[in-house]
C-alpha cells in the first residue's frame, strides 16, 4: 500500500476503534433495577428453598436439608426494587391507585453477591445499587460474631456501592420492615431513609447511620451504635432505637429502647430537637428543645484513673403545660427548668447504667475523649478500657445539666 | 462621425464627438433598454448628451438641475467663432474655457470631470450621469445616484428592549450616514474599495485614526485587497476571504445590522466593513466573549446588564451541552441522577421504544428542520410552524409514546437556550457543536462530552482573529479586560479601552474627581 492509502485508512481505523469500544457499557434507564433497599434476614428453617453455594436454581424443597453445614451461612437477602411506571403521578388512566412502586423479592444465599447474581437470573431487568438506599439487617445476623462485617462486606466493596447508604438493625424480620409504608410514600426504602433523617423532630432518633461511618467504627474497633427499627405496623416503622455494637468482637450486644436512644444523644451531642416531658408540682409539661452543647471533662483521681463529667447545656421552650400558674413568672420558669434538667439527667444516667454494667461498650464517646485529650494514659490503659480489666463500667460518670427555657410560649396562663 | 457598425477600440480618452462617445457607449453596454440617452443642444449651441441608467439615476435631478441649466442659461464669454479663427483645432485653452463654462452654469453639489472610461463606464452603471460636451476634453459625472432602496427599518435578527431602532440597509451611502451620525469625531475614516471582477462592489472600510492600531487597518487593507472574484456576495464572502482559520466552524468575524453596534465597535478601536447591498456590516477583530455581549448591556443598569451576560454564558452551555448531558447521564451514568429524578426519568420513560441516543438525534433534528423550514415560510405562515411544531409535534410524539416527556423538556430548553445567544452566527456552531457533543456522548458518556470539550477548548484557543487571540481576555490573561466581559462593571470603570486591541489611545474618559482645579 501507497502512503496515501494508509494515510486515507487511518481515519477509518480511527472510527472503527471508536465505534467499536465505545458503547459497550451503554444501559438504557428503563433497562435498570433500581435496587433501593435490601434486608438481611436468617433463613426461614421451615419452609422455602434453601441452597448451598450451588447457584443453579432448581426450585426443588427436596435437596435443602442435606445441606446442613451451609445453611448455617444462609443469608435471606430481600431486594427491594422500583417499579418507576408505579411512580409516576399523572396518570391518565384511572388503575394507578392500585399501582404498587416496587417489589421484593427474597434469594437464599451463604454470599451477597452471588445472590446478586441469582437475583438478575431471574430479573429482566440487571439489578443496579447506586440508589440503594437502606440495608436492613435483622438482630439474628447482627448478633452473631463477624456475620455483620461479613453482611455488609459486599455494600462495601462492590464498585457500584455508595458509602451514604444507611445501615440499619431490627428486632424484626427485616423483610417485613421493608414491606412498611405510610400511604403517601411509595417505596418503603425511601420512607425509612427520609424517616432516618428526622432528628430535628425527635431527640430519640439517633444521627443517621451510613455504611461509611459503619465501615469505619469496624476498623477502629471502636463500640457503636447504629439505628434500629421497629415495625409498628404495616403504615408505619420507627428508628427510635439504637442497637448497640462491641467494638472488640464486632458483633450487636443489644438493643437500646427509645428513652435510652435520647439519653445517649444527649451524652454525645447529637441532640438537634425533640420534646422532653415533665413533671413540676405534680403538673404535666413538654419542654421543646431547640438548641444544646455538650462538652465532656474528665479528672483524674489519686488512682491515676478518670472520672468524667457531661456538662450540658440545653435550651428550649415550653411547648404545652396543663393547670400551668404563670408561666411568665420567675419561679415557674426555674420550676419547670428543674422539671426538665431532672428528666435529661433520668434519661442519661439509664442510658450510662446500661451502657456500662449491661452491655459493657462504650458508646458514649468516653474511650473518643481519652484518646483525644489523654493519649499517654489512653495508651497504656487501651486494653483494659472495656475488656480485661473493665475500666469503662467502673469509672464514675455524672451528668451536670443546665436547661434555660428560653420562651415560655405565646400565652402566660390557659385559665384562670 | 459615423463609425458604420465597426466595433471602436476603448480609447483612453473620451472623442471629441458627442455622438462618438453614445456611439462607443452603447456598444460596450450592448445598447441596453436601460440606458438613457438625452441629446441637446446648449444655449450657445454646442452639442451636449447626458447618459444615465433608468432606474439607477434620479431622473428629476437631471433634468431640473443639468437640462433645464443647459439649455437656458447663455452669455458665454467663449463662442464657437474665436474657436473656429483659431485654425479649426481644438485648442486647450477653449476646451478648458467650455469646462469651466459648463461646470459653473450646472448649479450642483456632487460633481466631478474625468476623462477615464473606465472611471467613466462604472460612475454611470453606479448610476450617476455622464454629460458630453461636443469638443470637451473631459467628461462631466454628475451624482445623481437616486434609485428605490428599502427605508431605515428595525433590525430583523438583532431587535433589543432599549436601543435605537435604526438598522442598516442595503445601501451603502446610508449605512456610512447612520455610522457618521453616531460618531462626529473628524478622525473617522471611511476608505473605499472596489471590489468584484464583473460586480464592482464598493467596500468601505471604517475605523477612527488615533484610537486603532495602525497595523490592523494595514492588515485589513492588504488582505481586502487581495480578494479577487466575480462577487463578493455579500458580506459573507468578504468575512470568508480574509478570515483566518477558514476550516473553523467558529465565525471570526462579527456581522451586525446594527449600526450602533459597529460605532461601539470602532469607538473600542475594532475596524468595520460596510459592503453594499447588504445590510450584514462586519467587524473585526473579534473575540469569543462578542458572542455575548448584546448593545443594551451598555444601555442597562451594570447589574442587570452583569446578571443578563452570565444568563447568556449560561445559555451557550444549556444549548451546547444539555442533549449531550441527557444522553450520557440516561446511558451510562444512572447513579449521577438524584434518586427521585432518576425514577421519575425511568418511568416516563418506560414504553419508549428507543434507546435515548436514537430519541434525542430524532427530536434535535426535528427541531432544527422546524427552525429550518420556519426561516424559509413567510411571516405568516410561520407563526403556523411555531405552533405546528412547538405543540402539535412535540405532544403528539409524547402521547404517541415515541418520546419521554422529559425528552420535549430538554429540547425545548435546547432550543430557548440556544436563541438566547444575541449572534446568530455564533449560535448556528453551537447548533452545530451541539450534535458532535451529542456523538461523543453517545459513544463515551460523560468521559465523551469532557473528551469533545477539551477538544472544543484547544481548537478555540488557536484561533485568531486577526492576530488578536479568540479566547482573548481568558486563555491569555488580560485581568483590565475582565472589567467589561461576563461582567461589565459601572461606566465610572471602564476607563480605557480593551487592553488586547493595543489602541493608540488607551483611554476614554476621564474621571471627574481628577480634574479638581478646572471649574
């Protein structure tokens, strides 16, 4: 060949390595399963298909029960999955009230990503996790040494996976929380993550709970807490618990219930709003919170060991009081700012009780301040702080709360 | 003299015979229907003959102010007797008698000799009049240049809010006057140039002496100089000839029909060229940020004027990127869509029965086929493809299920954004720019649009536009400049002139505070 043919064939070439390589991940929207939650479950014993690491899917109940040794690794992971044409709002034709906006459906696998896998053998559509919203892992997992790293390993590691993802554990199974929507929200993943968010509304919901920050409490083994959900019902779920995690075993010891929750929030200073009841002079107030500060001190005594102290300072206002005197008055207000600052402390020092004489972890961030601001004595004291020696559940901790109500509300006096 | 059909020789003169000179005239111009020939004799009785072009000549001038003249007025101090007496040749001195004595009697403003038939066959088929005197040396060429030309109307491309109304017309002479009205600075120089082998069109070249560098008008001039065609066609292939990247889809060369915009330019020390027969008057050089800069950023409030450029910034990337974006972000990069939106985009989607590349090429080229055909219909009927195409096409596609709504959305989006940008010219390659981005996205993704951007950026900053730099005040940074670019700070600020055209006179105004001691 001449030099003037190559040099007309190079534009061709050119073309064809473009038009050959390009495209090649080209995926229409319409062609995605948008998985938008998952739930980890154990395997039901009794009924349903059960499987080693064999991926063929026969649909047979008959070989299930030689397989004893993998079906202890069993996961039962649900998938959650957007139908978008259930989401649409203007529909012209009048059969969308009955529209649902996704589906679930349930794989049996001892992996996370083979049953993956399986899950686009039998989905038309490829499953896609970039807007997965919501991994829910049920107690029974969470509970059991390494199950939760290992749950979590593949939301983690697979490419497509986003670290903003929450986490989130339950009493219940985690199939049914993922079936749980208030009528006006369509995808029950998307209501648990918006629900997540709501800390501004209640002190008892813990800050959200992402698989980054997870990933990264893992690697420190440093004890934490993750949000827990309860199903109420089929309308409804709530986060207000906390499950709580050991650092050294990475596994869940246990549950905190909704008071609790709000005790460790005010311990490490999560707290956004939320009400607060109490009682003053054998009356009934809700104090709204609108603004707090922590700060934790510690001293050391003649033992060379700390003793901490929360200072916390939490300002609000007087949302309902019933048979009230003059809310306006001085001793009212410092009545009802002792009502209060007696109830943060309650709700703290049962959090604290738990924390250090049942579950043993520490949680509220005392392990964080020592290595922070004590690094010397942190470090020759690391091991003992929750394990062989204790250190954490026998170190005093008291609570010194100040509340200010800073309105009183719009009116001074409901009758007279 | 009779010539007998034999076919007479150019000379470089005019004969001394009246019917010598028609008789050579009309053979060169192949006795045209057009030609007005009016013979008479002058009040002492020379023979004389005016010739013009019907159409082109003002016909009310000529005879009230040349005919009328000649034939009536006598008492020449020269008659034929003394010519006779002196041998019967035509000596110089009566010849010169004769033309001083005919100029004088033809009370009229526009009006010169010349015994050049080149000079003298193109001043008449420019439409003036020659006038032949029997025995004159010298032609005399009477401006009476009077055809139809279209009245001073608003510009069709470039109307404005606030702004003079006035547009150029296809005539050159008024189009100069609209320029001159706008700036009286005796330095204003107007050069005119012949150009067109058969058209013979004139280019005047505008510019104010003491504000331009010197060496742009050389460069101007010698590279006009150089065109040498049939016709020039317009401005447009004057702008093609002496621009300098010609395989650029990106015009180099501003045109306007503006004439504000052209006296703005000069006073900023750019260079005009007004081409007759066409109302598209270029201006040169240029740089990329002209493109959106609108006469009434000047007219406005500097905030508003500030606010609506970074509007048109921004109109030049929704219409230069948007389709591209689409394609990409529905093809390859689901997880960049919010959540919500991605659902949403999903399920209008659903039923579609092609890939988003294939939606798009189809509703863009739609669109451009409307623009298309909207610019060919006549006015009223245009409107009807306005609301066929906008509605009736774009509903119909929808509820047909060809395309998602979402689709008519970005096209209609594309489509507003791209007539946002004030230069039609500039916004005919973002059109064009528009559809290789859409390829590349296509084809790559986002990785594609950023491919065909940095390809987009190291072509634009190549170019020149007459020696200045088309990314001028950014790709080499001139911060003095940035005063009046995608802002333009209050009239109080800019004080000189753009620093990348290296005036002459850098500034142009003077702050009061300055001048404290004069009253």
């Amino acid at each position: 060949m001449t030099r003037a043919v190559h040099r007309r064939m190079l534009p061709l070439l050119l073309m064809t390595s473009v038009l050959l390589t390009g495209c090649w991940d080209r995926v229409e929207i319409d062609q995605r399963g948008f998985v938008v939650g998952v739930g980890i479950d154990e395997p039901d014993k009794k009924e349903g298909e059960k499987q080693g690491s064999n991926i063929q899917d026969h649909d047979t109940q008959s070989q299930d029960k030689q397989s004893g040794v993998s079906s202890k690794q069993t996961f039962k992971v649900l998938y959650q999955i957007v139908m978008p044409a259930g989401l649409s709002t203007n529909k012209s034709d009048g059969s969308s009230e009955g529209d649902k906006a996704y589906f679930n459906m349930s794989v049996e696998e001892n992996a996370m990503a083979t049953s993956m896998a399986k899950l686009s053998q039998r989905l038309s559509r490829a499953p896609f996790f970039e807007h997965l919203k919501v991994i829910i892992i049920s107690e029974s997992i969470a509970r059991k040494p390494q199950k939760f790293a290992e749950a979590i390993d593949f939301f983690l590691r697979e490419s497509q996976m986003r670290r903003s993802t929450r986490v989130m554990v339950t009493r219940d199974k985690a199939g049914n929380i993922l079936n749980t929507h208030p009528p006006d929200q369509k995808l029950p993943a998307q209501y648990l993550e918006e629900l997540s968010d709501n800390t501004k509304e209640s002190s008892r919901i813990l800050p959200e709970s992402r698989i980054g920050d997870v990933h990264e409490f893992l690697l420190k083994h440093k004890s934490f807490a993750i949000q827990g959900v309860m199903n109420g019902n089929r309308n409804y779920s709530t986060v207000t618990e906390a499950a709580v995690f050991n650092g050294t075993s990475n596994q869940m010891v246990g549950f905190l219930n909704s008071k609790e929750t709000a005790g460790l929030n005010f311990m490490e200073g999560h707290v956004k709003g939320g009400q607060i009841k109490f009682t003053f002079e054998d009356r009934l107030g809700v104090f709204s919170i609108e603004r707090v500060s922590r700060k934790l001190d510690c001293t050391f005594g003649r033992d060379n060991l700390p003793s901490f102290i929360f200072h916390i300072e939490v300002e609000g206002s007087v949302d309902e009081v019933f048979h009230a005197p003059d809310t306006l008055k001085e001793p009212a207000i410092s009545a009802m700012e002792t009502g209060v600052q007696k109830e943060i402390v309650k709700l703290m020092e049962s959090t604290a009780n738990k924390l250090q004489h049942e579950y043993n972890c520490d949680v509220m961030g005392l392990r964080e301040y020592l290595f922070h601001n004590h690094y010397r004595w942190f470090k020759q004291h690391e091991n003992q702080w929750e394990e062989e020696g204790k250190l954490f559940s026998t170190r005093p901790v008291q609570m010194d709360v100040k509340v200010s109500v800073r309105r009183s509300g719009n009116i001074n006096l409901t009758e007279d | 003299m009779e010539h007998n059909g034999q076919p007479l020789e150019q000379p470089s003169k005019p004969f001394a015979s009246v019917n010598d000179n028609l008789a050579f005239i009309k053979q060169s111009l192949g006795s045209p229907n057009d030609l007005l020939i009016r013979t008479f004799r002058m009040a002492e009785g020379e023979k004389a003959a005016v010739v013009c072009i019907e159409g082109l000549a003002d016909k009310q001038v000529i005879q009230n102010q040349v005919i009328s003249q000649l034939i009536q007025v006598s008492g020449s101090h020269f008659t034929r007797t003394e010519r006779t007496e002196n041998t019967g040749q035509m000596d110089d001195e009566y010849s010169r008698g004769l033309e001083a004595q005919t100029t004088e009697q033809l009370s009229l403003q526009d009006m010169r000799r010349s015994s050049d038939w080149d000079d003298i066959m193109l001043t008449i088929l420019s439409g003036d009049a020659a006038l032949f005197v029997e025995d004159m040396e010298e032609t005399v060429l009477i401006g009476s240049k009077g055809w139809k030309s279209r009245a001073i109307e608003e510009p069709q491309t470039e109307s404005l809010i606030r702004g003079p109304r006035d547009g150029f017309t296809e005539d050159l002479r008024t189009n100069t006057a609209l320029i001159r009205r706008r700036i009286r600075d005796p330095h204003l120089r107007f050069e005119s140039y012949c150009i067109g082998r058969r058209s013979r069109k004139d280019v005047t070249v505008a510019y104010i002496d003491g504000i331009v560098n010197p060496m742009l008008v050389n460069e101007v001039k010698r590279r006009i100089s150089t065109i040498d065609i049939d016709d020039p066609e317009g401005s447009g292939f004057i702008e093609q000839w002496i621009q300098d990247h010609y395989w650029s889809p990106f015009p180099q060369i501003l045109n306007t029909e503006r004439p504000d915009k052209v006296a703005g330019a000069l006073l900023q020390g750019r260079v005009g060229i007004l081409v007759d027969g066409t109302p598209f008057q270029l201006i040169l050089p240029i740089t990329i940020a002209s493109f959106i800069q609108s006469p009434e950023d000047y007219y406005q409030n500097w905030i508003l004027s500030s606010v609506l450029r970074l509007l048109r910034v921004m109109a030049v990337f929704v219409a230069l990127f948007l389709p591209g974006m689409y394609i990409a972000v529905l093809e390859y990069h689901h997880g960049m869509l919010p959540s919500k939106l991605a659902f949403s985009v999903a399920g209008t989607r659903e039923g579609v029965p092609f890939p988003a590349v294939v939606e798009t090429f189809l509703m863009e080229a739609t669109l451009e086929l409307l623009r298309e055909a909207g610019v060919r219909l006549p006015k009223s009927i245009g409107q009807t493809i306005g609301v066929v195409g906008g509605l009736v096409i774009g509903e119909a596609a929808v509820t047909a299920g060809i395309v998602s709504p979402v689709m008519v959305v970005v096209v209609a989006v594309t489509a507003i954004a791209s007539f946002a940008i004030p230069s039609y010219g500039f916004a005919i390659t973002i059109r064009l720019m528009r559809f290789l981005i859409m390829i590349a996205a296509s084809v790559f993704g986002l990785y594609g649009v950023v491919l065909a951007m940095i390809v987009t950026c190291i072509h634009l900053v190549n170019l020149r536009s007459f020696g200045i730099p088309y990314t001028a005040p950014l790709a080499p940074l001139r911060l003095s400049d940035w005063r009046d670019l995608i802002y333009r700070l209050p009239v109080i600020r800019l004080s000189h002139r753009p620093e990348i055209l290296e005036t002459m006179d850098t500034k142009r105004l003077t702050k009061k505070s300055k001048r404290k001691g004069t009253p």
